[in-house]
C-alpha cells in the first residue's frame, strides 16, 4: 500500500508539473509517460506478494458477493478465506484494498508421527459418520480446490499424513501431530474401527456381545490383529486396543490389606471371619470355599493361562479393553478386566463346586486329585472364552484359619497318631514273636547239631569197634596160622634131624640174632645129659619171649 502511494504521489506531481510549467509539448509528454510509468509501477508492486519455501499465502478478499450459508471458504471468488493458496515465489495482482494476504508456515511431520487432519469445510458427514471417508489421494486431500470440487466432507479425516512436509490452506484444515502406533513384543493390538461400512447381518463376520467382529471396511471390531512393529494408522478413526499375548499366571492366596473402618467392604459370603491387627492390617483371601460337611476355608490357588493373537478380537469384542484396570467393588481392589469378569469368578465357582463334594479332611488329603478336577473344568470354561488354559494348581489348604477347622485337623491328629500307635504297637508284637521264633528255632537248631554229633560220635565208636575187633581177629588168625606153621616145620624138622639136633639149631640162630645172651642166666642143676641141656636151653628161650612180646591189649 506504502509503494502505490508513493508512486501515485510522484505521477501525480510530474503530470502534475506538465501542466505548469512552461516546457515544450514533447517534455510534456514525456512527463505524462512518467507519470503513467510510475503509477502503472506503484499498483503492480503494491498488489504483489513474496512466499518463501517454508509458507503459505492464504487470501482473504474483502469485497465480493457473500458467502452461501453454512460455507466458511469461497469456492467462486465470493467475499471472504478463498480456497486457492500461494505457494513459494513472487504473486501479483491482489490489490492491498481487495485482498488481505496471511502468510503461515508450512506442516512438518516427524519420522514416528503421523498428521491426523480436520477439515473446516465441506459437505456434511455421512449419517451415523463421526469421520470423513477416506482419500485415495492424501495430497488430493490437502489440495483445497480438490478437496472442495470433489466433495469433501467436513470434520474429522480418515486419511492421515505420513511423515513429511506439507502445503495446505489453514483457513480450511487443521493438521496435528500424533504417535505413530507402535505394538510391543509380547502383544497385539486389535483395531476397533470407528469409520467404515455398518455392518448387518448378511455380510461377513459375527455379532459377540452385541458387538460386530467384522472384516476391513465395517464398523466394528476388526478380525484381524495387529502384530508387533510400527505402523502409521488414524488412532482416532481406528481404536488401537492392546491386548498381551504372554502366559498369564494369576495367583490368589492369603494378604494382608490394610483397611479403615469406613471403607471396609462387607464381608464376603463363605468368608472366615479373622480379626484386624491392632495396625488396621487384617487377613483377606480370594478364595474360599465351603465343604460337604459345612467347613469353610480358604484356598490358595495359581492359574496359568493365555490368550493367542487370533483370539484377542473376539475378547474385546466381549470385553472391550481385556487389560483395562478396573476398581471392583465387591473385591475393593483394581484389577483387570478378563480378571475380574472372566478368571476369579471362574476359579472360585470351579473350587466351591469341587469343595462341595468331599467332606473338609478329603479335600485336604485328595489335593492332587482336585488340581486333576479343576484344570479340567477350567480348560471347558476358559474354551468358551477362547482362552488357553495350562491347569490349576493347589497350594495351601487353609482348614486352620478357623476355629473349627484348627479342631477338626487336631482330632484328625489324634487319630493318625492312635492309629500310628497301634500300628508300631503290632508292629513290636510281631517283632517279639519274630524274635521268640528265632531264638526256639535257634536253640532247636542247637540240640539238632548236638544230637548229629552224638550220632556221628556213637556212629565212629561202632565203626572203632568194628575195625579193632578185625585186628584182633586178624592177629588171633595170623597168630595161629603161625604158630601151626611153625609148629609143622618143627614136627618136620625134629623128623628128619632130631629132636636134639634142632633145639641146637635154633638155639645158634638166636644166638646169631642177639636174642639169646651166652652167659646163662638160668641156672640148670640135674644129672647132666642130654635132657638136661635141652631142658635149659628151653627155660632162656621162654624167658626172652616173655620179656620181649608185649602184652595184647584187651579188646573185651
């Protein structure tokens, strides 16, 4: 504006000045062509504008036909934010007093961002529509005559903005930045779609909780699952929902909670009552059941369980957010959703029907055979949710937390200990009688080795008789078969040489063999002669077999 007045006041003086002074009619002219020059230079500057790289030039015109009702930017050239935009560069030809030029910087979307885009104008949403439906064309999308010519829809975008820099009319959108999606290791996310088709039952998909499972391009849960990476998804069009895919392990067992008087909760049904320490900490289980023979107690129980990627859409589909924390009243704690509503009501009506069947010490005694049960019934309940289970599992047994449980396992005690005594009592019986076997066979054993030896020994006294009565016998019949052998030599021998002739012979062969001395030891006395000699010879041989043969021993 400054440039056209100041050109316009300088050809007003020159043409101005042609006029007065006294110069010759070209001069003259000359100064007309000036004049012109400089008012033609005074409008083209003052009508022109510069865009650098990094802006954008919205017009705003100030004199037009107006706008129709309900529209904010002028399709036609009509009086107010125009639809076209300048971009980097010299523009001329927009009139200071017709248009009023705003200059804005152009949007950069950042890596790990995504633009998500609002629109000021347009056609009116789609009923039943809270978001615009989707551009083939992102930079069709930001063209503000395309977007306009091709009927764009005001409000909220489906289409988002992928990382970079971007031109747009900032009278007619509204770009802002959000996190990419990202889902984590261990995760997956389910798409709730808040644009799309609405679904009816003829298409594909199925109705869980009133809540359609649908395929890309409905409204409603989409079936398919995000898995983990990064993604550039319009997470206001498209409700990210995550949903852990790891192993669940839920334990339910004895703590200490710390309450105040007005906020303790009532007493849950079944529970034993056990009182507060004096710090405001008293006991609280999630368990509890009730057995056949009315004994109430607590049971510590852990479940492992999971939920697999294909699976998480139906669960939100019939829970919303799974994961979601929630306070529950009746358990005055926050937990989570599938917990609170699905796995806890789940294993504590599985126990207490379980419980139900058994008297209080069977429950206690059959606990592997109860994990056996309940994994069981677990596994068909949790099926119905399509969730995996690995089992349950039994921990302590709490039948003494109360009064009447801590007598009943005392007389239960009683028992097993009167039982284990008559058992080691029989077992002490039988042991002695054992024993008083033993030594009976011991001692029978004893007289049994004792009487063998006495009838071996009677056995080798008959045998010693036997053999001694044989010698003697056999010495008697040697003896006389001797002596009668003897007896006939001699008869012969006297026979042929003489009854004289022989008591010499033998006589020189004992004396030959030393058994006869020559000194006589017998005195003979007589008449001398032949008998005589022979008579004494015969005295010292009856003499020397008297000393010499030993005396037999007698076998009677």
């Amino acid at each position: 504006m400054a440039s056209i007045l100041l050109f316009t006041v300088l050809a007003i003086v020159a043409l101005g000045a042609s006029f007065t002074l006294a110069v010759p009619r070209a001069a003259r002219i000359a100064l007309l062509v000036l004049s012109g020059a400089l008012a033609f230079m005074g409008f083209v500057l003052g009508s022109s504008v510069v865009i650098r790289d990094d802006e954008v030039g919205i017009l705003q015109k100030q004199f037009g036909a107006p706008l129709p009702a309900g529209q904010i930017i002028a399709r036609n050239g009509e009086m107010g934010p125009q639809a076209e935009i300048l971009g980097p560069g010299w523009h001329f030809g927009y009139l200071p007093f017709v248009y009023t030029i705003r200059t804005d910087r152009v949007k950069t979307i950042q890596p790990g961002e995504v633009g998500f885009v609002t629109a000021r104008d347009g056609a009116p949403l789609p009923e039943n529509e809270t978001f615009a439906p989707a551009w083939t064309s992102a930079q069709d999308m930001l063209n503000p005559v395309t977007f306009l010519a091709k009927g764009g829809h005001r409000g909220p975008q489906t289409t988002i903005l992928p990382p970079g820099t971007y031109r747009y009319n900032t009278a007619l959108h509204e770009v802002t930045s959000m996190p990419a999606l990202q889902v984590e290791a261990g995760t997956v996310v389910v798409i709730k779609s808040n644009s799309g088709r609405q679904w009816n039952s003829g298409d594909k998909g199925e109705l869980v909780n009133g809540v359609p499972l649908v395929t890309k391009g409905f409204r409603g849960v989409i079936s398919e699952p995000i898995t983990p990476g990064s993604y550039y998804l319009n997470t206001r069009a498209y409700t990210p929902i995550t949903v852990k895919t790891i192993q669940r392990i839920y334990t339910y067992q004895q703590a200490l909670v710390r309450r105040s008087a007005a906020s303790k909760p009532a007493a849950r049904p079944n529970t034993p009552a056990t009182p507060a320490s004096p710090s405001g900490q008293g006991q609280d289980w999630s368990v509890v059941v009730r057995s056949k023979d009315g004994f109430s107690f607590p049971v510590d129980v852990r479940i492992g369980c999971a939920i697999e990627a294909s699976n998480a859409p139906y669960l939100v589909a019939l829970l919303g957010n799974p994961d979601a924390i929630i306070k529950d009243d009746q358990e005055d704690e926050e937990l989570e959703i599938l917990e609170a509503k699905v796995i806890l009501p789940s294993v504590r009506a599985i126990m207490r029907n379980v419980a139900e069947t058994m008297n209080a010490l069977e429950f206690v005694n059959r606990r592997s055979e109860i994990e056996a049960i309940a994994t069981q019934r677990i596994k068909a309940e949790m099926a119905k949710f399509r969730i995996t289970c690995d089992g349950v599992y039994v921990g302590n047994i709490h039948l003494d937390a109360t009064e009447a449980g801590q007598k009943l396992i005392m007389t239960q005690t009683d028992r097993e200990v009167a039982v284990n005594q008559e058992k080691l009592y029989g077992q002490q019986k039988q042991a002695e009688e054992s024993r008083a076997k033993f030594v009976r066979a011991q001692e029978e054993a004893e007289q049994q080795r004792n009487l063998a030896q006495a009838e071996y020994r009677v056995r080798i006294e008959q045998q010693n008789a036997q053999a001694q009565a044989a010698k003697a016998k056999g010495d008697a019949d040697y003896q006389m078969i001797t002596g009668e052998g003897r007896a006939q030599a001699y008869r012969k021998l006297v026979d042929a040489l003489g009854r004289d002739q022989v008591a010499q012979i033998e006589l020189l062969r004992l004396v030959v063999e030393g058994k006869v001395q020559i000194t006589p030891q017998v005195m003979v006395t007589g008449s001398g002669g032949t008998n005589s000699t022979i008579d004494a010879l015969a005295g010292t041989i009856l003499r020397q077999n008297v000393v010499a043969k030993p005396a037999e021993p007698d076998h009677k």
